[in-house]
C-alpha cells in the first residue's frame, strides 16, 4: 500500500537547508580567522571536512533524494505524480539549483507558496515532500518565522554568492583536469573575475533586498519575511 506523500512545508525547508549550511559557515569561519601558528591536525581534520562533507551530501542526494537537513527532518525528493525521483531527475534539480543559488530562485516554499516548489523543482519535475500530514503553525509562530527570515536573509544573500564563488572554482578546477592542466595557468584570472562577479552581483542582490524592504514597509506597512509567510494576513 503505497504512503501518502505530503508537500513539506516552507519552514521545514528553510529548516533542513541550515541544518546543510551550518558546517559550511563553521568551517569557513575557522579557515577565515587569523592564525600565524602552523597547521596542526584540526586544520587537516577540518580540510578532509570540507571534502568529504560535499561528498557525503552528493552520495546522499543522488541515492536517496536527501540532503543530511532532509534525512534529520524525514523530507525526501519526489518525481510529479510518479513516487520517488529517479537519478536523472535528481541531478537535474542538483545542477539547476546549483546555478540558480546566486539569485535565490530555489528558494522553497517562499516564492512559490501555493504548491511549495522552487524553480527547480519545476525544472526537473520534482518536488520535496515528507510522509508525515503538516501540522498548522499558529498565526504568532508565522509572525516570529517572519522576523526570523528578515534577519537572516541578507546573510543567506552573502552565503549564496560565497557558495556561488566557490563552486565556480570547483568546476574550473574540473575544467583545469579534462583539459590535461591547461586551464589551470588562468585560474588565477578566472578566480579575480568570478570574485569580482561575485560581489557586483551580490551588492545587487542586496541593494534589491534593502530596497523591497523599504518600499513593503513604507508603502504596504509589512516586511519581506510577514510578505512571503503571513500572505495578506499580516495584522500586527
């Protein structure tokens, strides 16, 4: 008998891809801070972290249609009306998340609230659900999720490009190996303009996001985060 597959909710989304982000903004942290000492083991321990966490995420992904955030909140990815989603489905969601980060278009469940999918799940045909029926979140939750969201948004705007940086130099580094090394005497002109890149589109992404805040709160007398969770309904 087959289980009733249920839409998962934004916030439970939102939930699973910090639980995937938090290694990442710890051990960037740790790689960024200012140390003269020499490398010691955890420098090595956190380096095979940062490969071996990608990995495990990718294996976990591509088998199972989970992330670690998904498997620890029991959200899976579903193939549209045809059960689980079939490997091809599932690395077409990976790669067109993956370029669509820096605009924030996957985002789920915030700018497609109506069915809970991203741009691409519509892209590869997907959709994140979870076996358990959603239970309603009171009014005052929402509220607080809201000025939840407006706070850290902006750090999910700097993390996505971070992101965006980075997994550009992965894939020139791919590059770099097919072509036998050849790519990898520009890498260092490649890595000046992804970083370029990078901010410019960045500080865009922010201005638009300083700017919609100031024209909802000016102008409708809400926030982003009351828009995207409350709807319409978003009385003090």
């Amino acid at each position: 008998m087959n289980q009733m597959v249920y839409p998962a909710p934004a916030r439970l989304r939102l939930l699973a891809a910090g639980i995937n982000l938090l290694p990442y903004i710890l051990i960037t942290m740790y790689l960024s801070a200012d140390r003269n000492t020499p490398v010691t083991v955890t420098d090595f321990v956190v380096v095979m972290a940062l490969i071996g966490y990608p990995a495990v995420q990718l294996v976990l992904y591509l088998t199972k249609g989970q992330s670690i955030g998904k498997r620890v909140l029991g959200l899976s990815v579903y193939a549209d009306h045809h059960g689980s989603a079939p490997f091809w489905r599932l690395l077409v969601r990976l790669l067109t998340g993956l370029l669509l980060t820096p605009f924030l278009l996957f985002y789920p469940g915030l700018l497609f609230p109506r069915n809970r999918k991203g741009a691409h799940d519509y892209l590869s045909g997907t959709y994140v659900g979870t076996l358990k029926a959603p239970g309603k979140i009171s009014h005052e939750a929402k509220k607080r999720l809201a000025l939840a969201l407006d706070i850290t948004l902006p750090l999910g705007i700097a993390l996505a490009f971070f992101l965006f940086y980075w997994a550009g130099i992965l894939l020139y580094l791919a590059a770099s190996i097919l072509t036998i090394g050849y790519l990898f005497l520009y890498i260092d002109d490649f890595a000046l303009v992804l970083e370029w890149a990078a901010w410019i589109l960045g500080g865009a992404a922010m201005l638009f996001y300083g700017g919609a805040q100031v024209y909802l709160v000016r102008k409708k007398q809400t926030t982003l985060g009351k828009k995207l969770l409350l709807g319409r309904d978003f009385s003090p």
